[in-house]
C-alpha cells in the first residue's frame, strides 16, 4: 500500500499530520513523532498578541489555561512552562526542529486582525519553514458586524499573508459560516493552498463557587469527526484547495474515513496527548492494514471515493440524511 499523499505542494510518507500542540513545541517530542511515523508536523502557534506585544505573550498563554493541568493525570502530557511565548524564541525553535527533523516542518500563526503582524509571516519563511498554516481563531462576538464583514476580514488577512509570503500556505478555520464550502472557495481564491478543518473553539465555563468565567480546554471525543467528515466531502472537487482534517481524528478508522471523503491529510493532536507520539505507528499500521485488505493500492486511488460527488446517494451528506437519521432511532426503540 502507497501511503504517500500530496498536502500543500509537499510529498509526504503518510496522510498522519501532528497538529499544533505542546508536542510539537519541543524538540524531544518532535523527535519522538517523526520516529512514530508523522508525515509532517505543524509547530504551536505565535499568537498576533505575542508579535505585537512581546511582554503580553506568558500571561496571555496563562490566560489561555495552557498551563494548567489538561487532563494530565491520565495522558502523556509534557512541561507547559515555555509553551510557545516570544518571537524570537519561536524562530529559535523553528530553525532547531527545521535542523533536526526530516519531515516537513509548519510553521503556525493565529490572529484574527489585519495588522502589521502579518508581515511576520515572512520571518518564518525566513527561519526555513516549509509551509505556513495561518489559524484565524475568531469568535464573532460584536453583534453588531454582519456575516459578510467577519468574512471580508478573514479574506483580507489571507490575502495579505500570501503577499508577505512565496511557501505554501494552510489556512486553520472554524466551521461557522453560514455557507462554508462557499467560503472555502474564496479562502482559495485569496491564496490558501489548503484548509484546515476545523478549529474547535474552547467554550468557557462559570465557576460556581467563584462566579468567574474560566477557561476549560477539554481534548476531543472521536464523535466531534462527523463535523469535519461531511465537510471535507462535500468541499473535495469543488474548492480548489488541498483538504487537512482537524478535531476527533484518533485512530485508524478516523483516517480511512476521512481521506475517503476526501482529505490529503489527518491531523492528531488530543489522541498523541492521551496515548503519546508512539500512537501514530499504531494508527498508520491500521490504515495500512484497512487499505491493503480490501485490494486498494494507494492513498491517491483512496482519496475521495466516498465524498459527495462520487457517492450514489450526494443527499447523505445532506438535510435528506436528518430525516433518515431521525426515523432510524425511532425504529430502534
Ligand atoms: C493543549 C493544546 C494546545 C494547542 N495549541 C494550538 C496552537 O498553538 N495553535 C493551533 O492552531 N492549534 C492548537 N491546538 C489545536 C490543535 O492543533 C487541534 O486543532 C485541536 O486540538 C483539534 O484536534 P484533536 O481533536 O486531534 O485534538 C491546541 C490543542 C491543544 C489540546
């Protein structure tokens, strides 16, 4: 079985991507995921906040909630401390993991203004990053901006990204849009190569006994890859980007799933949290094993056979399969 798949102008070994996380902030367990398998790995983010306000950066990251315990007493969870403050120390990280990996290494910044920070893209084009992949984390919570001005905002802020730079670039969006395949389209159009799909936005929570609104990032559950499934389906053939699915991809049965909608890549990062970096090797022998049982020879004849258009039924993916979906519980009870 050929695992070898095309993601953003790049060949890589295998569909398994490891997503921006606190692996992937250090060389050690960078290290450790390329050993495990991992075809590419995307960097932490630099925060808009820390371009423009360097001495801003460890309380934001504190703020974030990224330094207290996720989940960390069941899984494999490394030293937040130095997770991902400063510019320079990002470009330092980016220029070692760029020296000391063979696979292809993404840089990621996320912001969600059109400022001068994004002429920083360029540092890290610089820094020898193979690729860029821009999270545009926007809650639109003004009530008072229409659909229409979020979306010209983050057109504008993927346009200028692409003028500040010649590598590839990804774009990480959330699935809130009122048409997001249309969307997609226009990502494209002003210059992402790729989608990411999606951010999972961190709700926040109240304390009861403080009355204070926290912070509360819970890793993902498997069921949350039926969001990125039909969209990934729907956009493959018809938005002209490569398409990397992000949130409840854990295992091998996630993957297969998702390139046959259509995905050049699956990105991990809640289940090498939970299992650590050696999960990619048992991922990508059960992708390799699903593939080859059923006389399928590569990844590229895999990919998109079962998205919209080529299914019988496009309507699946669609409000035709909310009806079905809702009879076939009744028939069950
Ligand atoms: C502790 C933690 C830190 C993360 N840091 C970043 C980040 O810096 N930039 C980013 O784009 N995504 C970040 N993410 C989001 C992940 O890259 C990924 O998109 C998300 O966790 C969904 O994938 P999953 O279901 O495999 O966890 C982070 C996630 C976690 C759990």
């Amino acid at each position: 079985m050929d695992l070898t798949t095309d993601y953003l102008g790049l060949t890589l070994a295998n569909p398994i991507v490891a997503s921006s996380s606190p692996l992937t902030g250090n060389i050690e367990s960078l290290v450790e995921l390329q050993e495990a398998g991992a075809a590419a790995v995307v960097l932490p983010s630099l925060f808009e906040e820390q371009v423009e306000h360097e001495s801003f950066a460890t309380d934001y990251t504190i703020d974030l909630g990224f330094d207290t315990n996720v989940e960390a007493g069941s899984g494999y969870f490394p030293e937040l401390d130095s997770y991902n403050t400063g510019t320079d120390w990002y470009l330092d990280k980016l220029r070692e993991a760029n020296r000391e990996l063979r696979i292809p290494v993404i840089a990621s910044l996320n912001g969600a203004s059109d400022g001068g920070w994004v002429s920083y893209a360029d540092s890290l084009e610089d820094a020898g990053a193979d690729a860029i992949e821009l999270n545009i984390y926007y809650v639109a919570a003004d009530v008072g901006a229409t659909g229409g001005e979020v979306e010209d905002r983050y057109l504008r802020l993927v346009e200028h990204v692409r003028q500040a730079i010649s590598i590839p670039l990804a774009v990480k969006i959330g699935p809130y849009f009122s048409s997001p395949g249309n969307m997609g389209r226009r990502l494209a159009s002003a210059g992402a190569d790729g989608l990411v799909l999606f951010n999972r936005f961190y709700q926040p929570d109240i304390d009861l006994d403080t009355l204070e609104v926290t912070p509360d990032l819970v890793l993902s559950s498997p069921a949350e890859m039926r969001l990125i499934l039909r969209w990934i389906a729907i956009m493959y053939g018809r938005v002209d980007a490569d398409l990397a699915a992000t949130s409840g991809v854990h295992d091998a049965e996630g993957v297969v799933k998702l390139i046959l909608a259509g995905a050049n890549v699956a990105m991990l990062t809640s289940a090498l949290l939970i299992h650590g970096p050696e999960h990619i090797r048992t991922v990508l022998d059960g992708v390799d094993r699903w593939f080859t049982e059923r006389d399928y020879v590569s990844v590229e004849q895999a990919r998109g056979s079962v998205s919209q258009r080529a299914v019988a039924d496009p309507g699946a993916f669609e409000r035709a399969n909310y009806m079905k979906t809702l009879l076939s519980y009744a028939a069950r009870s």
